[in-house]
C-alpha cells in the first residue's frame, strides 16, 4: 500500500494526476507539442485559482492566504484582473 509509505501527501498528488489525465483525455485530438505547456498552465490555474477543493470547499489560493475576488465566473475575472494595469 503506498499510502502507507507515504502518508496523506501521495493522495493529493494522486488527485491531481487524476485531473490531468481526465483533462488530457478531452485532448485527444492535440497535435502540436508547443501547445501542451499551455494546457498544463490552464490546468494548475484551474486547479489553484478556480474551482473549489472537494473536501474543504474552498479555492486552493484562499487556504494559503491569498485574497481571491474573482466574481461568479471565475475564469473571466481573473482574465479581467490579469489585464488591469497597477
């Protein structure tokens, strides 16, 4: 059992090689090798600034300190903050 050798950190990254692989099955079609680090930044930002964490309910980035104010449709406010200018 390799939960047993390695402790509760193995079932987080179990759960996002799952996200991967569900993601990268909607992919099938990818022919250009160029766009796969696009896809991976898309897939972590889904993962850390979009969607809720199943257990906690709540966004990775909150659980670590940040202030996330992204609106209902999370997607498009961080596009919007993204190109504000400071």
């Amino acid at each position: 059992n390799n939960v047993s050798k390695t402790g509760k950190h193995n079932v987080r990254i179990e759960t996002v090689f799952s996200k991967i692989k569900d993601r990268v099955d909607d992919f099938r079609g990818l022919k250009a090798l160029w766009s796969a680090p696009i896809l991976m930044q898309g897939i972590i930002i889904q993962h850390n600034w979009i969607e809720a964490h199943t257990t906690t309910g709540r966004i990775p980035a909150e659980l670590a300190g940040m202030k996330v104010e992204a609106g209902e449709n999370r997607w498009l406010g961080m596009i919007r903050k993204s190109s504000m200018t400071l």
